[in-house]
C-alpha cells in the first residue's frame, strides 16, 4: 500500500521505501536503501561487517568508522548511486569498498574476486571482473589486501587462473 506522497507504508514489508525504491523512509527522513542486486548471503556479510564497525565506532576504535563507511559504500548506501551506471571512479571505489569489507569479514579465510563482482554487480557481474582485478591491483600495491594462489601471494596484473584476496598488513 502506498501513501499520497508515493511512499510505502506495509510496515509487515520492511521499512517504507519511496515509490522508485531508492531510498527507505524512517521517521520521516530518507536514507538511500540497500542495492536490492547484492545477493542475499553477500548482504548478509556486508551488514554483519557494518554492524561490527558500529560496535567499533561505540568501542572507539580507531579504525571504526573507516569500516562503517567500506561496509555502507559496498552495500550501495553511500558513493555512487547503486541505480544509476557502474563504472568511473565512483564505482571503483564502491569496488575497493566491497574487498576491503568482505576481506575484514571474513579475515580467517579468503575471498574470490568474483564475490566482489557478485556483491556489487548482482545477476551482471561478470563483465565486472576486469574492473574487480583492476581494483584489487591497486589494494595490493597499497598494501590493503594480498592476492595469493596455492597459498603464495603474486601479483594480480600477471596472475593466470584463479586467485583469492586476503586482508593485507595495511587494512
């Protein structure tokens, strides 16, 4: 059901979206939703990564709010709107937002570069994948995330065949 101005208001459905779904309504201010693309069990980890960082941020923790705003831009909450292009340095930073987030949360393993693809492109992601390994180049010359196969790290730029990301000494 929708109100005169457009707006949902089912609470039984979630928080009431505008009538484009761009953005959620709660207590009459508008926050940008969630991109709706990012499959559910990528989701889940973005926001179980967000929901540390705010306990972080309460902890005060130095690196608290950097985490807050990885696991929001990757989400789609911030940077770049998730409905408009993909592409430019706006995207690529939700790129590198996604590995930094998805490298914390899951800091005892690995990630895939087709799982920030995933993230940030939904059902579309594999023309992403040159831009995810683009992305993740430049993490690795920072220090931010280590690319490794069969258990050494390489360089991404000359790497043939399948890589996992890890979280670097400088994240």
């Amino acid at each position: 059901m929708a109100s005169a101005d457009g707006e949902r208001t089912d609470p039984a459905v979630g928080p009431q979206k505008t009538a484009d779904g761009h953005h959620v309504v709660i207590d009459g201010r508008k926050w940008r939703a969630t991109d709706p693309t990012i499959p559910e069990g990528f989701r889940r980890e973005l926001v179980d990564e967000l929901m540390a960082a705010r306990r972080g941020v309460k902890a005060q923790d130095a690196d608290a709010r950097r985490r807050v705003q990885d696991a929001k831009t990757a989400l789609g909450e911030r940077g770049s709107p998730w409905w408009e292009e993909r592409g430019g340095e706006a995207f690529d930073e939700r790129i590198a937002a996604a590995l930094r987030a998805l490298t914390r949360k899951r800091s005892e393993s690995s990630i895939c570069p087709s799982d920030v693809a995933r993230a940030v492109g939904g059902e579309t992601w594999r023309p992403l994948m040159p831009d995810v390994r683009r992305v993740a180049a430049e993490l690795a010359d920072r220090g931010e995330i280590v690319v490794i196969q069969k258990g050494d790290p390489v360089s991404i730029r000359e790497a043939r065949g399948p890589v996992r990301i890890v979280r670097g000494p400088e994240l």
